[in-house]
C-alpha cells in the first residue's frame, strides 16, 4: 500500500534522476515565487520520505506545528483519497512515529539552536532524521557561511537537508548554469534544485540540477494546484 | 423586548490558569457596582474574591465551577460566566462556551499565549465563539504585550489588533492609550474607579500614530464607508467601533486591550469593548432538533413570544435544593410557568425563578431569549432541554470527554456510606464527565473523571460538603478493550427444563467501528428472527460490552450486524433471544482477536529553551511520541503524545526537571492499542487480583 501511495506523489520524479535524490550528506532545494505552493510541496517530499519509512525533522521557520501538521493530514489524506483508500490509521502512526516538527516562531531560528535540537532529539529520543526539511529560511537575507553550516549538519548526521526558497517575479537574475535567482550564486552548495512554475492549467515542477550530471527531458511533472499531485 | 436583547451580553472569561482572570472578574463586578469592595483570588483578608464561591476554590487560588453573575454597563446588561484555567475541568469551560455569545481571552503580558490558553481558544473556535482579549499583569517584571500580540497571529491563528498602547511597562505602567479616541487614559481612585483622560504624553504620540495606522488598517478590511473616510480623512470613532465590531463578529479580527487587573488599571475599557464589539444573543444563530421531525435541525429566534427553548447548562446543590443554571435561546418564562424536559417528558412548575450573583441571587419574575437564570427546585440533569410544551426541540447536546482515570474510594465509616452515595450521585448529575459504578465484581465503588486533579476536587468537595469521609485507592487508568478482526457467530439458546421453554437463534459477524462504541446491524432477511424479539437481540449484545471477556474492561468499537437466525413459535421470546446474543458475543469475541486499549493524552509542556533535552527525555521514558518543538524566544513548547498511565506524577518530575519553570497541560486524544508486554502484564496484575480476593 506505501508503495501505491508513493507512486502518487509529486516527488516520483526523483526517480528518473542519477542517484534519485541529493542523497546523505547532500542538500537540495525547490525555488518558487510566493503562493506556488512550496511548503505543500516540501510536505509532499516529506510524506514520501516517511512512507519510504525514513525519519524526518521539519523545520519551520515561520508556521506554527498546528500548521504544518495539518498540512500533512490534510496532504496525506489527499493521496489516500488518489489512491482510493480510506484506511489511514496504520500509516498514520507510522507517519507519527518518524516525523518531529520544530519550529522557530518570530524569528528565533538560529543555527546553533537547530543543533542543539537536533542533538536533544538524537540523545534523548533515539531520533536521528534521514531527512531534513527547512521550510522559511530567508535565502536572499541568508549569508553563504549559514547554507555551509547546514551541509555540515547534513554530513554530520548523513542526511539529505531540503529548503524552500522564495524567488521573486521581478528578480530575473538567471547564472549561466540556469539556476535562477535567490539560488544563483551558491548553487554548487545544492546536489539537487528544483523549480515550481506556473503554468496554464497548473503548476510544473521540474528539475533544474542534479548532481553533475544532465537533467533527463522527463524530470517534470504536471501538479494540480489545490493538491500538488501529478495531474 | 427585542431592544433589551440588543443590549444584552452573555460572555465568559477564560484563559489559562494564574492569568488572572477571577481578578478581572472581581474588578468588573466592582465597577458595576455589583459588589463593594474588592477581595483578591488568595487574598490577606481571607474573604476571596466574589466568583470563587465554592470553600475549595478560595483555598486553592483556581476556580473549579464556573459561577454566573451579571450586571450592568452603560445600560447593556452582562452576563458573566467565569470559567476554570484547569484542563482538568474543561468540561465547565465547554459548558460555559456552549451557551455563551462571546468571550474574552484573558492573557497574561508575560506569560502570553500559553498551553491552557490554546486549549481554550480551539474550544472557543469548536463554538464559534467571538472574542476580544485581554493583555493582562502588564504591570508585571518581563511584561511585553506587543510579543504577547504577535503570539496570538502566529500560535492561535488571530487576526489581532491593538485598541491601546500602554503608558510605561512593568512596574512603570501608568495607563494606556486609547488608538481610537487618541487620548491617555488614566485610572484613579482606591481601586481604579475613576477614569480619567487626557492627552498623550508627547514621548508616546509617534507610536500611538503608526499603531492607530495599523488599527485603521486592519478595521478597514470591515468597512468601505472607513476606507473612504480613511482617504478622505474625515475618520470618526463610530466608523472605527463599527468595522471593529463587523470583524469581531465574523471572528476575522480580535481587539486587544491592556492593563493590570490586580493594579485597577484598564478594566473599563475592556467592559466598553465588550458591549461596543461582542455580539447580542440576536446576533448568533443557535440551532435545535426537532425531534418531532426526525431529529431536523432548526433554527431558533430570539424571539420572546415564540416557544420556549432552553437548555439547562450547569447543576449546583445549594443548601436549599438544587440550582439549575439555564439558558434561553427562544421564547420567554415566567415564575409558576410549566415546563417540559424533553428527555423525560416530565413537567415541572417553576416555582423560583432567579439571577445569580455568583454565590448569591435576586429572585425575579420573569426572564426572556437570550438571558442566563437559575431556577429553583427542578429535577434535571445537565444538558436537559426544557421547552412549554408548544415544540419538542432538543439542544445539540454538548460534547463530553469520555472519563480517561478512575478511583476506587469507600467510607471510612457507617454515617459515611449515605453521604458519599449522596454526594456521587449529585456529582453525576453535576458534571457528565464525573462517573461513579459500583465494580459487580469487587463490589468497589469506582468513580471516573478526567484527570487526577478533577477526581481529588470531588473527594474533598464530598469531604467539605457532605461530610463523608472516604478513603481513596490508587488512580487507576480507564482501559477499554476493542476487537481486531472480524469474527462470524452462529449460537442457537436452548433450553427445556419443564414449563414453556426458551429457543432463539442468531447469526452474524462482528468487526471493529471505528469511532462509535456500539452499532447494532440489522440485516435479517424473511422473518427468520421476528422483529418483536430484534431488541432483545441488540440488549443482549449491548450488555456483553459492559465487561469484556480478555481482562474485563469495557468494550468499545464493535459492529455486530445480524443476518441469519431461527425461531421456535411456542418457546422463543425476548428473554431467550438476549440469551442467544450472550452466547453469540462469548462464541466470537476471542475469534475477533481483542486488545486493550489505553487512553492516550495530547501533552502540551512550556519550559524554558535550555531545558529542551531534559523534557524530551522525560517524554521518551514514558512512552511518549514527540510531535512538534516550537521555539518562540527564550520559551519552547513541546507537543507529545504520551499514554496517560505514564503520566502519574509527572507535574513533580517536570517540576524537577526544570527548576519549577516548566508547565504541562495535558487533554484526551484517542485510546490507542497497549503494546504486547504491556498488555501481558495488565493482564496478569487483574487475573492475579482477582485470585487473590
């Protein structure tokens, strides 16, 4: 049934990349204008992660815990509703169990902080995530030294780091690899980066980077915009 | 009539516990002129404050039963119901919600948007409760109402708007400034009576300025007629009030106001914002079931002349009788008036009909839609909807929390059996989510509640009260058991013992319901089981759930759905079909595979952010799930999920843990399946038990 609810999700485009993700120890972004849908979409990472039976830690720099797990009842509930089933509590708590949220409200978040956490989490709980999503983070405001000392947590604790990135419709600053703005200048910090545009009748989330390799044609995938799944 | 119901107010206070909320009660009622002189929560003087009435809740400093009270402002009449700070009673808050018209979030200028105070907004929200807040103890070393404001955008999800700024902070705080009118207010006198105004010191004027900027902004949004007058600067206060009070009402905006209770300061504005922005009872839509129309739901009218419609909300025992507090959504009553409780159909006549004043009470003659009164010996039960006889409506009932602790207690002597009965028994009718049964087996009498704090009040109310005197057992958790899988039964009931005899067969299957304790299937096909003895089937199976066969606990969860059977024409009957569903139950419920369910809590701890690991420690030893760390300046709160029989003491470990700065509140969230050893262990504690009596 994980396997079916994964195959619904946006991020099965991974799939058609050289090592299907940043991989451990690698960072990854999706760069979107405001509205497009980035945490939704970064929820989406995360539900996959989780019904790959990953552990995750979602870190959220402006929206409450409330918010984001409601994001990922109501997102999760949405793929259930895709894939025709209406049992949900077994992986439901399956999803509990791997998922920690922390959230730094009124800007709080300091790296240090995050390690600190992340240290409580691994010490006191046993948790130690595969994955991290950093939801917020300021990237035009952001120093290049904070994205370095993300990496070195990823590598620390061998986990892929995904952020969102808010890029603006009247920055159209673009670098000659094709990686656009807030990105442009330290995209070689990023084994992965994605991109979500809108277009007609949707949004389509493609790929940008992947490692140091080609993008395959097909890394896109057409989104539905109320739910973020593949049309 | 309909013109005093417009300057009607029926609000609640609530807030978490310790942010001063009984206080500014206090200070309401004071210059309201409904007392005369003003005694604090813990006050010297030993007298304790007006809403705290009942003995334990002056000694205890919290407020346990959310007394009632009105009064009067600037020609609107209030009512107030003041409720408790503690989960452990939040069924009183739930109540007071029910039948209230809107509330005021009492905050606390350091503390901010607490655990309790998020509890108790989602209540609020559940009830589509408009409300104004109140930033309160701003007087207080490490105030900061502008944080407190930004915590209600971000942690509760409002749209909050300042009504004032405060003339100094902390042990400087002076007054406060009024964003609308643009003028100081000042409170003077003994006890803040006297309001004074007068301009701004110069030093605040810029800052009032760009905040009245923001108050005119988000009001806007309310009203066309202000934007205009906004880009024709021609802005009046009425415009103001009257955007205002539009988003109030829809619940998109939320007017703060500030102050110190305690200090006598900013109280009156908040009583001039309760009448200007909270809505009359003519303003919300109140619905009942007409259960003459299969349960449709209608809408009631304030209306005095329509049919009466009132729900009867909170129970009290008085030394002279029962005292029931009742709402009127519809139609009007009268002292001597006949009125029917619908779930019984039983008729009362009103005999007294009063306003209460927390502990006290004016009789009066007649009350109408939208009034909150208390009536006189009438028999009820909380919840109960009383009409004239002219509709057969019932009020939504409220939502009540099935009970997650249990205690077994007895009296420590003869005279005490006869009160202790009394007092559980008027308990139960008190409070729905107050239990008391006697164990068949131990022959104990048990009680139930909501947490240990909550059963512990009515030991010592039961003590206080009734003079009873009971000893206690250890708190128990209310484990349930639920079955797993579907299982099919086929068991024939014979017997032929001389006389008539007893024949009935049923056939079917159970499997686990989610969400519901018992549904009965009838999918009988062909008069194989007649349907005069369908009834006795569904009690049959009904009564196997008191005691389930694993360990003995309740079930919940099943569905039993009956296709197949046989009758005898002589020897079957209602009797003898209840005796083949027993048998039904006994032959599939282990086949279904059952487990033992246990209650699991939303736990909701606040600490300082240093002690982060230390908390999440405490939780993973007991078994807890972490759900979020939030991190809001210095403060963290931690959500997990943890099963309750964990929980026992932790307010002592957590006190330990962190210095006495941490604090927890704790709320049901579903039952949830034992782990194995666990349940193996349950399981031989009871059997053992059992083989020791």
């Amino acid at each position: 049934m994980k396997k079916k609810l994964r195959e619904i999700s946006p991020w099965k485009i991974l799939g058609t990349l050289s090592q299907k993700g940043p991989g451990p120890g690698n960072m990854g972004v999706i760069i979107a204008r405001a509205g497009l849908g980035k945490t939704a979409c970064l929820v989406h990472l995360g539900l996959e992660k989780l019904l790959g039976g990953e552990k995750i830690v979602h870190v959220s720099l402006e929206g409450t815990p409330d918010k984001i797990l409601s994001y990922y009842d109501i997102l999760f509930y949405d793929i259930l509703k895709a894939a025709g089933n209406n049992n949900q509590e077994e992986i439901s708590s399956l999803l509990q169990r791997n998922r920690v949220v922390l959230a730094y409200l009124n800007q709080s978040f300091q790296i240090e902080r995050l390690k600190e956490n992340l240290d409580n989490l691994s010490k006191q709980m046993d948790f130690v995530p595969d994955t991290l999503i950093v939801d917020g983070l300021e990237f035009g405001d952001a120093p290049r030294e904070v994205f370095e000392e993300f990496q070195q947590i990823a590598q620390g604790i061998e986990a892929e780091i995904w952020f969102s990135a808010l890029a603006h419709r009247h920055i159209t600053e673009v670098n000659e690899r094709g990686i656009p703005y807030p990105c442009n200048n330290i995209d070689e910090l990023f084994a992965l980066i994605a991109q979500l545009e809108p277009v007609g009748s949707g949004v389509v989330l493609k790929i940008l980077k992947d490692h140091e390799v080609p993008v395959p044609p097909d890394a896109s995938v057409l989104l539905d915009t109320k739910t973020l799944l593949p049309k | 009539m309909s013109e005093n119901i417009h300057n009607l107010r029926n609000i609640g206070i609530s807030a978490h516990i310790d942010s001063g909320k009984t206080t500014l009660t206090e200070r309401i009622l004071y210059y309201t002129k409904r007392i005369f002189a003003v005694h604090e929560v813990k006050g010297k003087d030993g007298v304790g404050a007006k809403m705290d009435s009942m003995e334990l809740e002056k000694e205890r400093g919290i407020t346990i039963s959310s007394a009632a009270t009105y009064c009067h402002w600037e020609g609107y009449n209030i009512n107030i119901i003041d409720t408790p700070g503690h989960v452990d009673f939040t069924i009183e808050v739930e109540r007071a919600l029910r039948v209230l018209d809107g509330s005021i979030l009492v905050l606390c200028g350091v503390g901010g948007v607490q655990s309790q105070s998020i509890t108790v907004d989602r209540q609020m929200n559940r009830y589509r409760v408009p409300r104004l807040a109140f930033i309160n103890k701003c007087d207080r070393a490490g105030a900061n109402p502008y944080r407190v404001v930004e915590q209600l955008r971000t942690r509760l999800n409002h749209n909050p708007v300042l009504m004032q700024i405060p003339i100094g902070l902390e042990g400087r705080l002076s007054g406060v400034v009024d964003l609308v009118s643009m003028k100081a207010i000042y409170f003077e006198g003994r006890y803040g009576e006297i309001v004074k105004k007068g301009d701004i010191p110069p030093d605040l004027l810029e800052e009032a300025r760009s905040k009245r900027e923001e108050l005119l902004d988000a009001a806007s949004m309310f009203s066309d007629e202000l934007t205009e007058a906004i880009l024709e600067e021609r802005v009046k206060e009425d415009l103001i009030h009257q955007a205002i009070r539009k988003g109030t009402l829809k619940r998109e905006l939320t007017p703060v106001f500030l102050g110190s209770a305690y200090k006598n300061m900013g109280v009156q504005p908040v009583l001039d914002g309760v009448v200007r922005y909270l809505p009359s009872p003519l303003e919300i839509e109140n619905r009942a079931l007409d259960l003459d129309n299969e349960g449709k739901e209608v809408v009631l009218s304030a209306d005095p002349g329509a049919p009466l419609v009132a729900l009867a909300f909170k129970l009290e025992v008085t030394p002279y009788g029962q005292l029931t507090y009742l709402r009127i959504y519809q139609g009007s009553i009268r002292k001597g008036d006949e009125l029917t409780n619908t779930r019984n159909k039983k008729k009362v006549k009103l005999g007294r009909l009063v306003r209460m004043h927390a502990d006290e009470m004016e009789d009066i003659q007649e009350a109408g839609a939208g009034e909150i009164v208390a009536l006189f010996g009438v028999d009820c039960y909380s919840g109960d909807t009383f009409t004239d006889g002219r509709v057969n409506y019932s009020l939504t009932s409220i939502f009540v929390p099935e009970p997650v602790i249990s205690l077994a207690i007895e009296p420590e002597d003869h005279a005490s059996s006869s009160k202790m009965s009394k007092a559980l028994n008027r308990f139960a009718k008190e409070d729905p989510t107050f239990r008391a049964h006697v164990d068949a087996e131990s022959g104990e009498t048990i009680i139930s509640g909501m947490g240990e704090l909550h059963l512990e009040v009515y030991v010592e109310r039961m003590k206080r009260e009734f003079g009873a005197r009971v000893r206690t057992g250890i708190p128990e958790v209310a484990y349930r058991e639920a079955i797993s899988k579907r299982a099919e039964f086929n068991y024939t009931h014979k017997k032929q013992t001389g006389g008539a005899g007893q024949f009935g067969r049923v056939a079917g299957f159970m499997e686990p319901a989610k969400g519901t304790r018992f549904e009965f299937v009838n999918q009988v096909k062909g008069g194989v089981i007649p349907t005069e003895f369908l009834p006795g089937v569904e009690k049959g199976f009904e009564s196997c759930l008191e005691r389930g066969l694993l360990v003995g606990f309740p079930v919940v969860g099943v569905r039993i759905v009956v296709n197949d059977g046989s009758f005898h024409p002589v020897d079957s009957s209602e009797l003898a079909f209840r005796q083949a569903a027993i048998g039904a139950f006994r032959q599939a419920y282990m086949k279904a595979k059952p487990v033992i369910l246990e209650p699991v809590m939303k736990v909701s701890i606040e600490c300082p952010s240093e002690f982060q690991g230390n908390v999440m420690s405490s939780i993973n030893q007991r078994r807890g799930l972490i759900m979020s760390s939030a991190e809001d300046g210095v403060f963290t709160t931690i959500e997990a999920k943890v099963p309750l029989a964990e929980m026992f003491g932790y307010a002592t470990t957590l006190r330990s843990l962190t210095q006495g700065k941490a604090e927890f509140s704790m709320e049901f969230s579903r039952n949830a399946k034992v782990p194995e050893k666990l349940a193996e262990k349950i399981k031989e504690k009871l059997t053992g038990s059992k083989k020791g009596r």
